[in-house]
C-alpha cells in the first residue's frame, strides 16, 4: 500500500508522515530529502554547478545511493549516511532550485518508483500524489495558512539551534510556495481525489489520527477533512 501526502513547506509533513509511518508499520519515504542530497552532491562534488551542467549522465555518475531500511530512507554519499547535512536553510532552498531542472526530476522519479515497489510506504513530498505515485491507495494534501507555516518552521530551526530569522524564514517559505506552484514541471496541487486537510488548528497528534481513519477507508476519497 502507498500514501502519498504532498503539500507546502511548514504544514507539518515531515513529522507527520514520520509518525504515521510508525503506527502503521511502513517504511517513510521522504522524496524532499532526495532533492536536497542531488543539491548537496551536485556543490560536494563540483561547487558553482551550472543548471546547464546537470544532465541525465552527470546525475547517474554521482556517488549517490537510496535504500529503503526498515523504518525510512536512507541516502548515501560515497557510502557515508546523510542526515543533518541536508536539513538547512541553504539546502531547502537549493532543492528548490534543482526540483525545476528536468534531468533531476527524472532521475529522482526512477528512483521513487524503484523504491515504492519495496513494501508499504508513507511518501512524502510535493509531487508524490501527482506524479510520482498516481495510483496510490490513498492520497492526501496536507496544508496549514501561511503564518502558521511560519512559525513552525522557525520553531523547527530553532529546536536544531539554528540562527534564523522569522522574516527570513517568511522569505523563503512565500518564495518556495510561488515557485512549486509556478514550475513548469510538475507544478505542486492537490492531486485529483485528494483528501485535503488543513492542519492550522490541529496538534500532530490530531493529524495522525485523521490519517490512521483516512487510510483505514473511514474517510471517502475527494474530501476536506
């Protein structure tokens, strides 16, 4: 079985999804962390990379490798484990950047559907639905309204002690909003039959729970939850 929850930065999909894989024993495949490893090999492996310089072939021969471990994702840099690299400011906003080049999206989307085919997964991202998992059993579309997509992001920074702003993390979040919905390639919507849910007023916990019911088929398919 594959959910397959899309939806804007600071909606809570990263923690959400993580729980959620937990309590119903699948595997959490974060296709967001994807783009962010391409963005940091591509600067590890030559600073200054061009977009006209990321082709299919530059692509495949990057030290790069995804597997699925028991419990989520786990990506590869010359055989050594990336975590905390990928999870900045400077790393969010570079996957923005490459998630526009065709090459990558192909590249990465190979990969996702390679590892989709493992077992029961829990896919996150902002095309998972759309693009990349079309047929999953069920899809979602996780959104929040924009001051509060703000304030957990910089909550979020914050617990990691990172030094951020909350009008710089305002900047970006309006910033990658207007370009994942306005990128030529598998710009981000709800996919069709979507179940929409607005997080805003919810706790995590809260959320996993409409979920749960949601996958257990006690919500119908094309419904705002």
């Amino acid at each position: 079985m594959i959910i397959a929850i899309d939806g804007p930065a600071g909606a809570g999909k990263s923690t959400v999804c993580r729980i959620l894989a937990q309590e119903l024993r699948f595997v959490y495949l974060d296709t967001g962390a994807m783009y962010r490893a391409v963005a940091w090999a591509l600067n590890a492996e030559k600073p200054g990379t061009t977009p006209e310089e990321i082709t299919e072939g530059r692509l495949r021969s990057l030290p790069l490798a995804f597997d699925m471990k028991a419990e989520s994702l786990e990506i590869l840099y010359r055989g050594k484990s990336l975590t905390s690299e990928l999870r900045n400011p400077e790393m969010s906003e570079a996957a923005s950047r490459v998630s526009r080049l065709g090459p990558v999206r192909e590249f990465l989307l190979s990969w996702q559907r390679k590892l989709g085919e493992q077992g029961d997964i829990v896919a996150e991202g902002r095309d998972t639905a759309t693009v990349v998992f079309p047929g999953a059993e069920l899809k979602v579309f996780l959104t929040a309204d924009l001051p509060t997509r703000i304030r957990r992001r910089h909550a979020e920074y914050s617990d990691k002690g990172m030094d951020v702003s909350y009008d710089e993390i305002a900047t970006a979040i309006r910033e990658r909003d207007r370009a994942d919905a306005n990128r030529e390639l598998a710009p981000m919507k709800p996919a069709p039959g979507a179940l929409i849910l607005d997080t805003s007023a919810l706790d995590i916990p809260g959320v996993v729970r409409k979920l749960i019911e949601a996958a257990k088929g006690l919500k119908p398919s094309g419904t705002t939850i």
